[in-house]
C-alpha cells in the first residue's frame, strides 16, 4: 500500500494526518519503559504482520491538522510523545508532525518498521525500529539500509515469535554488527513465546541486547489505546 494521500483542499491541506487515536498511557516498550507517554497513532499500514495486535488502525481514523494535535497532546502534560501506528511513515505529513512536536519541546520517538526509508526525520526524533523475522510473515519487505540512518540513541527492535526467529535475529546482530550502531531490542510476541524462555537465550548465547516485555500489556492486556 502506498504512502496515504492527503486532503487535496481545504485550508492547510497538506499538513494532515489520519489519527487513529491519540491517548496517554506508561510508555510499555523501548528505553523509555514506564514513562507517561502521549501516543499519536496514525491510521494505515502497508504490512500485514501475523501477530499484529493494532489492526484496527489499519482503516478508519479522523483527518486532523498538525495544529489539533500538537493542542490534544498539550492537554495531558507529559513530557514524552510517541508516533505510531500502524506504520506512521506511510503518511507524508508524518515528518513534518515530528518536527512540530520537537519544537513544542516533547521527547519523541517514532515507531516503526524496517519497511520504510527513515532518511528526512529531524535528528531529535528517537527513532524505534522493527526489522520484520521471518514469524511476522513480512521478512521480505526489511531495508536494511535504514541502518544507515539510525544513531547511537536509536533502536532496533526484533519482535520473535519463536527460536528460529531468535536465531535469525542472532544472525542479523553479527552480519550487520547492529549492536555496534545503535541499542537493540528482543521482544517475544505476546501470548507465543515465553519471555523466561527467551531471556535464558540471550542470557546463554551473551548477546549484547535488551530484553523487553510489553509493560502495557502485562498491566491491561490487549485493552486498545492502553
């Protein structure tokens, strides 16, 4: 699916997005676990990925300008704001959105796949990366060339399905030297890999990576906009 087009008029036409939700919550996942956090998330996605758990932004959502959510996001006080989606790069008013909330003065991170170029975001921007296993049924659509845009505050992120999945992701580590670029996330899917079974791995094989589980859901489930 290509990027999502946007309002061809009306006033400000070109600096629109289509939310699927915006909402505060703790920060469940990356190097800002536990941090009220205000979530964007953008509707649209151009992956399909079995173990998705945020189909529903898939369609749908409210047209808003970038005016209207920098004001929602303003109302809930925190310091940290999140994009997501979906795939939030889908949508071409993405970058210019992170830029407006660098300068309101949020600590932003943009999540995303390892789908889409990832060149032309402000440098401010943390970016979250999730470079697709061979589980997710999307291993084909990774550019590995995003690498070369990430930073040492960056992260990949690897979500695993399974020991083939780990070991896959073991062999990404070594071939791109990964760790050596920016900090590197393991997550298991939730409800599919059990998280002992994953941190005895890494913790075996010594890798040099984060163990994460997704906090959000160890505290409301698969409660959407939580």
């Amino acid at each position: 699916m290509p990027e999502l087009s946007t309002p061809t008029s009306g006033p400000a036409a070109g600096d629109r997005l289509r939310i699927t939700e915006i909402f505060h919550s703790l920060q469940g996942e990356a190097d800002t676990v536990g941090w009220p956090t205000v979530f964007v998330r953008l509707t649209g996605c151009p992956l399909r990925c079995h173990y998705c758990d945020t189909e529903y932004a898939f369609h749908g959502g409210e047209w808003m300008d970038l005016g209207a959510i920098l004001t929602e996001v303003g109302q809930y006080g925190a310091r940290h704001v999140t994009v997501t989606g979906g795939e939030p790069l889908a949508q071409k008013a993405c970058r210019p959105l992170l830029t407006r909330l660098c300068d309101a003065g949020y600590r932003v991170s943009l999540e995303t796949s390892g789908a889409l170029d990832i060149d032309r975001i402000d440098p401010r921007v943390i970016k979250v990366v999730d470079l697709k296993t061979p589980g997710s049924g999307e291993v084909e659509r990774n550019r590995y060339c995003v690498l070369e845009h990430m930073s040492p505050d960056d992260q990949i992120k690897f979500v695993l399905c399974d020991r083939a999945d780990y070991d896959w992701a073991r062999e990404k580590l070594t071939e791109y030297d990964i760790p050596a670029i920016c900090q590197v996330l393991f997550s298991p899917v939730w409800g599919r890999l059990a998280p002992r079974d994953l941190a005895d791995w890494i913790l075996a094989d010594r890798l040099p990576v984060r163990f994460q589980v997704q906090l959000h859901k160890l505290l409301w489930g698969d409660v959407p906009g939580r």
